[in-house]
C-alpha cells in the first residue's frame, strides 16, 4: 500500500516538473523530529518538501524505483509574500537509521541529515570517551562523514591544524566526560580553535581571539592584533614541549604575550609597575631582590635595561633583566635586607624617582596647586621620607595605594616585629610582594584589619582609612579628648568616625572646605604628606 501512495506522490511531482532547492534542516534523532526553513523563489504561494532515505541509492532522480522505496514524506509548505517558509515534520514509524536528504522544490540542492537510533548514539558518545590521540582522527571521520551522527562537520581549520586539534579534542573529551551529542560537538569547536592559537596565521589567530570559543581571559587592554602577532612570535621562540597539554599551554601562551607587550610599551618610569602587575607571569630571577632596593633609583636603572626594547620572548626579556641587575651588583649596589619592610623610625615609600635623585632641598615645579601641603612635602623630602619624579616632580594630586600608605605609616614609633605570626595574612597579599612583610607586621599590629581575608593592597586608599590607620598607631602615644565634627560626619563609615573627629581635634587631619570632610575620596600625596608630617611633629 506504502508503496503505491508514494508512486502516486512521485508521478504527481515528476509530471509536475519540480526541482529543488537547498533548505535549513535542524534534526533531533531522539523524537524523529525535523525543522525545515529556507527561502524560496516561490512568493504567497507553495513549495513541495521531499524527505528522502539515500543510504541504499546514490541518485534518486536516476532510479524511479528506489525513490519510489526510499520516499519518507512529500508535503506541501506555504510561502509568504517574500517567499519565506518553515515547517515541523515527523519521520514515520518505521523510518530505519541511515542517511537522509531534504528537498524543496526550486533547485537541484539539498540538505542532509543522519537519523541514529539509541543504540547508535551510545555507541557514537561510548566511542568519543575512549578515544585516544591514536584512534580520535578515525572516530571523527567516523560519526561526521561515514554516519553523521554529530549533524556537523569539522571546520577547516580544524583540518588545517589537525595535530594540535586532535590533542585539544582528546583533552576537551576527557573534562567533559559524561559526554552527550552536544558536547562532542562543542569540543569540536572548541579543538578547530585550539588549532588556530597553536598554528594560525596572524588573521586566522586573531579571528580565534575575538570568537574566544575556549573562554580565555584575554587582557581587554591589548587589541587582539597586537596581542596575535606577539602570541605567534612566543609560540615560534618557546614552541609547546612534546608532553605539555595543549589547553595548559594556550592560556599560558597569552599571558606570556600580554606581559611582553606590557613591557615592551611601558616607560621607566611606569615599568615598576608593569613588573608588578605581571610577577607571577614573568617570573623574574632576583625579583624580590629588585623590589626591595631602598632607594627607587636603582630601580629605575633597571628598568632602563628594560625599555624601549622589542622583546619576542620571555627568554630575552628575562635575560635583559638578570643583565640589569647584574649592573647594579657591578656597582656595588646592595638590596636592604629587610625585603621591603621599614626599619624603626624610618618612612619610605614605593614612589617611583628620575635617573639621578632629586636633591633633598630641591623645590618641586608642580607644587603651586597645594601651596597649604608645600611645608609638609620639602619637610619630608629633607628627611628623605619621600621623594620625587622625573622633571623636578611630586605629582601631589596623585592618589596612594593601600601597600603605599601602610609603608608610609608604619615607620611611626612601629615595634618593627620580627616574629610574624603565620596565623596572620590576607588573600591577596602573597610573600612575593614588596609589602608583604610590613603588611603582614601592620596587620600583626593592629594597624590594619582588611576585609573578609582581603587586603586590597593595589586599590587607592580613602581619607577615612588613612585616617583610622594613623589614629590605630598615635592613639596609644598619648590622650586624644578633643573631638571635631563635619558637616559630612554622616558619610563617614561607623568604624572610621571615632578616629576622624579625634584626629580632626587634635589638628593632625584637615577637611576639605565647607565644613566637610570628604570621607570616600581618594587620598592624594600631597594630603598624605600632611599627614604623616603632622603626625612626625607632635611626636618630636
């Protein structure tokens, strides 16, 4: 009977003399469920839908008979005035496994799809999870060519890049497991990408960032064309060892680029703080050593080595740093052994200075917008607690860091503790800092708390914490009795309000006009000056 309905069907549409044309095809092998869409010459009218089993003939349109046999659905869609169709079928009952095509009447083009019973796409994901580096490429083409089970095919660039796709797969595969049909084929995506970043051109690498299909963090800071051409040159320089994991080595690749463009771009100036921001990438020999130099200049020396340089590589930019401080030892120059941390009655900060230190009777240029800190900063500069920039510079409207600021306070009648209790620490503050140690011996003091294990050591620090950390080492030094008020007491968070309205009586902190105080803002250098100034001379 099947077959005489599906002879008639087929004389109806051979007489009527329909081609066809390429439609979308979305299937689900699990309900038998197709979607079809596409766009059709035909406007407000009708197309015919064919649904065709071709795993048992190579040309339906040259065997009557077996298209005749292999006919699962003949339908008929409507367009709209713009020729647009889409429609939802069902294969039948007894649709077997096997390879389908679909055609709308239009063109000679079709779309293909692989219907798989249960058993075939166990087999299909079973065979995914035991795939190893030696069998992946056949276990690809296997349910991608031979039986589609995946409905997809991988890109081209996967092909391009086929060994170092292939390592990515079986590693994708391996941190997915369980497995189901819609991870396999994101993990081919995901492999096509890895291939791109490990063998790509510069196109096709930068492409592979702005898709970042693998979700790597990616510094928003550098364009990925900058960040391609230098991925390339540290992948060419130190390629992957044989034994390393692709998707090990494709964030490292990117960190390793992102730092070198951040060196290569930065001045002396600015390179303490490039090193800092990238330490744990760089990984620099003697770095601890660098970050605890007393005196900034020498530094700056090293920084020198550094600049201006076109770096393809972690290994040359490692080597010009060992070179750098290598000069310094030639000199005779010696890091403080303390690490960074500040001897008893002794302030130093982490403030960047020029190549040749500024005198300490030096008169700052840029000093004519603070005339009310001008005293304090010449008074800390003659006592070499801070210094300068390049240009005869003290950039007073520049803002602190917490690190900065503890380092700052923390010479100030401090015990300078040398048995640190391990017990003590914060998340964020790793022994490999420059402030470890004197905020460690801070917080050990009681000088500072942080929040929720958190130090924040690199965020800007606000008047109110500035103030609560002085008060926390004056306030046993002698009898604060005299409070002053502000307009914005309101603003100032409860733990901080005690040590504003004493500090402000007893004249060490200042508001900021208008009777307010200004709690949140940013301390600048110029209000830390006064500061600690203030602070140095009630106890002198």
């Amino acid at each position: 009977m099947k077959k005489i309905f599906t002879g008639v069907l087929l004389c109806i549409f051979m007489l009527s003399s329909i081609a066809f044309a390429k439609p979308a095809v979305d299937f689900n092998s699990g309900n038998k469920r197709l979607d079809i869409s596409g766009v059709s010459d035909v406007k407000s009218g009708v197309v015919t839908v064919c649904i065709v089993n071709k795993s048992n003939v190579d040309n339906v349109f040259s065997d009557t008979a077996a298209f005749a046999d292999s006919l699962m659905l003949f339908h008929h869609i409507n367009t709209n005035s713009e020729g647009v169709y889409s429609g939802k079928f069902a294969l039948p009952t007894y649709a077997a496994p096997g390879n389908y095509s679909v055609y709308v009447s239009g063109d000679d083009e079709c779309s293909d799809f692989y219907y798989a019973d249960a058993s075939e796409i166990s087999r299909c994901i079973s065979d995914f999870e035991l795939a190893t580096i030696d069998n992946i490429a056949t276990t690809i083409e296997n349910y991608t060519v031979i039986k589609n089970i995946l409905g997809t095919k991988p890109s081209e660039e996967f092909y391009r890049y086929e060994s170092y796709a292939n390592k990515a797969m079986i590693e994708l595969l391996q941190s997915e497991i369980p497995l189901d049909i819609n991870k396999i084929i994101s993990c081919l995506e995901k492999a096509a990408e890895a291939g791109v970043l490990m063998g790509g051109t510069k196109e096709e690498v930068e492409a592979a960032l702005t898709a970042n299909t693998l979700d790597i963090a990616i510094d928003s800071s550098i364009s990925n064309g900058d960040l391609s051409d230098m991925l390339i040159s540290v992948r060419e320089k130190e390629p992957i060892t044989e034994d390393e994991d692709v998707l090990d080595y494709i964030p490292a690749l990117i960190k390793n680029a992102s730092a070198i463009i951040a060196v290569n771009s930065a001045t002396k100036g600015e390179m303490t703080n490039v090193l800092e921001k990238y330490k744990q990438t760089l990984d620099l020999t003697d770095y601890k050593k660098y970050v605890s130099f007393t005196d900034d200049a020498d530094r700056i020396k090293v920084n020198k080595y550094l600049t201006n340089q076109d770096f393809g590589s972690l290994t040359e930019l490692r080597k010009a740093f060992k070179n750098g401080m290598n000069s310094l030892s030639n000199e005779g120059k010696k890091p403080s052994s303390s690490g960074g941390s500040p001897s008893a009655g002794k302030v130093t900060a982490q403030y960047q200075t020029s190549d040749s230190n500024i005198s300490p009777s030096a008169k700052f240029n840029d000093l004519y917008a603070v005339p009310w800190a001008q005293s304090a900063i010449n008074n800390l500069v003659n006592l070499g607690i801070v210094s300068g920039y390049e240009n005869n510079e003290y950039r007073p409207m520049q803002n602190v860091t917490r690190a900065e600021y503890t380092k700052l306070i923390m010479g100030i009648n401090s015990k300078n503790s040398k048995n640190l209790s391990n017990d003590i620490g914060f998340s964020d503050v790793d022994k490999s800092d420059w402030f470890y140690d004197i905020i460690i011996l801070a917080a050990k003091e009681g000088v500072v708390y942080g929040n929720d294990g958190f130090f924040y050591p690199n965020n800007n620090i606000t008047r109110e914490d500035a103030a609560v950390m002085i008060y926390r080492i004056v306030k046993g030094l002698g009898t604060f009795d005299t409070k002053k008020t502000f307009l914005d007491m309101n603003s100032v968070s409860d733990y901080a309000a005690e040590a504003v309205s004493l500090l402000a009586g007893a004249g060490f902190i200042n508001g900021i006009g208008d009777g307010n105080f200004a709690p949140k803002a940013l301390l600048t250098r110029a209000e830390a000056a006064v500061m600690i100034n203030s602070v140095l001379n009630y106890l002198n």
